[in-house]
C-alpha cells in the first residue's frame, strides 16, 4: 500500500530520523525479522521505524542511486515476510509497499510501535531457535540485555499516550479534508488515491484509528 509519507524525504532523511531507517541491500529475512521486533518494540517511543529493502548503506546512509530488486521477485518476498513475521510473539504485522524509486524496485517496511509490545522472535531461523528480544541502538539492531528486557515487561503495562485509542472520540471527528490537505502537503503518494477511500479506510491505511470494525476509534 501507498505510505502516509514522501518516499524521496524518506529516504534522504528529512522527514524521519536516521536511527528509524534500515537499509538492506537485498532480502536476507533473519536480518529483517530481528530488525522488525527492534522496530515494533519502540523502546524509545519514537514510532518505530522503516525497513528499505533494495538499497546499499555506507555507515548508516544509502547509497543512491538504489541497486534495486528483481521486480519477479517482489510477490515472493512479500510472501515470504508474511510467513517468517507469524513467529512474532506476540502477534504482529508490519506494512509492506513495493516502490519504484529512480527507476529500480525497492520493498519499503513499515514497522510502527506495537500495541501489545513487548515482542520477541526466534535468533535464527532454524529449527526450535530460541525466542529473544531485541531493540534498537542508536542504529543498531541487538539483542536486549537483562536490564533492557526488565525495562521491555514495564512497557507491556502501559502503552505511551499518542499511542492509546481515544474512548472518548469517535472516527467523524477526524476531518477527511484536513487528511488529505496533509498528505498533499507532504507530498505523499497515498493523496492521489485518497479520494477513493471512505474516513475508516484511509485512517486504517494512516494508522491514525484502530478497532473492531463496530468500534472504530482514533
């Protein structure tokens, strides 16, 4: 699906820091599933982050122009994410959006802070691995210490306030025109498609509203 974000500001920096990249020059799904839990446990609240699949980094930056994927191997990929990201517990899902960026194919992730972190993956995947935390460093993705897993279970009590459903709002009181002022604003590819989609589908897509689909909540 389209991100709620300008994939060229993206990539450059400008809009999400550093910290909150990982570039990947191709698909290597052990890297990537410890890097999505890294992501998902946002342990310090910053809103997860982006995986880039597709494009080089020399010391933490990419290197443009994107080496790029074989486009006849995108589905595949995305299949194959599906499958290794159900050993996440507890459940999690990222969002996956095929790109073409200066004329190559690139797979962008998009791994917000989960709801019900803390999240832990098997370190490899073989058979009967072990399931360990990990989280973010700096740029880094590792393995969390006995302090840093302390540090993860308090989370699993409290999620950071921007982060909460509002109980005490309901989805009309998004404004769809605002949205979508925003989007252009930022020049989002998603504002092309926004006029197709009903309040409910575009906050899901923005990830600004979650629930039931009898309760629907910013």
């Amino acid at each position: 699906m389209p991100l709620p974000i300008n994939i060229s500001e993206l990539l450059n920096g400008q809009t999400v820091e550093w910290d909150r990249l990982e570039f990947k020059a191709g698909w290597n799904p052990e890297d990537i599933l410890h890097t999505i839990c890294a992501f998902s446990n946002d342990v310090n609240n910053l809103g997860g982050g982006y995986i880039i699949v597709g494009i080089e980094e020399i010391n933490g930056l990419p290197v443009l122009p994107p080496k790029g994927l074989n486009k006849n191997e995108l589905d595949s990929f995305q299949k194959k994410l599906i499958e290794i990201t159900h050993q996440i517990d507890p459940n999690y899902s990222p969002i996956t959006s095929p790109i073409l960026f200066q004329d190559k194919h690139i797979l962008i992730i998009w791994v917000p802070g989960g709801e019900t972190r803390p999240y832990k993956v098997p370190t490899t995947l073989g058979k009967k691995a072990q399931k360990r935390y990990y989280i973010r460093r700096g740029s880094k993705t590792v393995l969390a210490n006995n302090t840093e897993e302390i540090f993860l279970m308090g989370l699993a009590a409290k999620i950071p306030f921007d982060d909460r459903i509002n109980h005490q709002a309901k989805i009309n009181d998004l404004k769809l025109h605002l949205i979508q002022s925003f989007l252009q604003e930022v020049g989002s590819e998603l504002y092309e498609q926004s006029s197709k989609f009903s309040l409910d589908e575009l906050a899901a897509k923005m990830q600004i509203a979650r629930g039931s689909q009898e309760y629907f909540t910013p």
